[in-house]
C-alpha cells in the first residue's frame, strides 16, 4: 500500500488510466467551430444588400432620391410637416427647395427604423410620394401640393 503505482487492481492503487484519447473533445470542438463559420460564410453569401441612398435631388416641387433596390417606406403629414421613414441606410442631409417661390426646408437623418425624410415649411405643406424602377435602381419622388 506504498505508493501510487498501478498494482494489480489493489484497492489503494489509482483507477486504471483512461485508454481513451484525450484529444476527442478537441476534434468535437474544431468539428462545431468549423460547421459555424462555413454556416457564417453562407448566410454573408446569401443575405440581401442592403438598401442604400444614393443620392437625393431638387427638382421643381419637390425631391428626387435614388435608391440602389426598392426600400419600403412610410409616410406621413403632420401638422403641415411631411415626414417619410425609408428603411435604408445612408448619410445624413439637409438643404433648402423653393415651392410657389417659398423656402421649404429637408433633412435626411438617421433612425431607429432607416432615414427619416422631413420637409419643414412657414406654412402647412401637403405631399404625395411614389416610387418607380429606373435604370436598375429606385427612385423615390417627393412632390408637394396644395
């Protein structure tokens, strides 16, 4: 009972050593991580791109803004003041456009939910926005009205 030695299964000798290979987690773990990244490679390669603005335009009575791919949208008039949320991803903006020789204000800012579009105005400002394919990209126009 000296010792720690393997003696012929006595019961003050320690349990047999485990034939098993030591390095089977190792290859479980390497198997998992791999089967992640190819999982992690496929969903880059199949995940849409995202939708970006491009670029926004004063034409007469409104805003012209280009799209890569069709973003939805939502629109509301508030209180005289036009906003539009895009879900997209771009930079935000602002600037000035004349309607019946008057300044109405835009800006283009970063949200939550995308870009949100609003067009301030001295006076109560009524819009309709509409959306068409042009050239494989989207164009979003923005007209006021009365």
């Amino acid at each position: 009972m000296h010792g720690s030695e393997f003696k012929d299964d006595a019961h003050s000798t320690p349990d047999e050593p485990d034939p098993r290979s030591k390095s089977w987690p190792r290859v479980l773990f390497s198997l998992a991580l791999f089967g992640m990244l190819v999982g992690l490679m496929i969903g880059r390669l199949t995940a849409p791109e995202p939708r970006v603005l491009e670029r926004v335009e004063i034409v007469a009575g409104g805003l012209d803004l280009w799209f890569n791919e069709e973003p939805k949208l939502h629109g509301e008039i508030v209180e005289g003041t036009v906003a539009v949320l895009f879900e997209a991803e771009g930079k935000s903006q602002k600037g000035q456009l004349t309607y019946d020789g008057k300044p109405v204000s835009w800006r283009i800012r970063k949200s939550d939910q995308g870009l949100l579009l609003s067009l301030v105005a001295a006076r109560p400002l009524q819009a309709r926005w509409a959306g068409e394919s042009v050239e494989d990209r989207w164009r979003v126009q923005v007209r006021l009205h009365e």
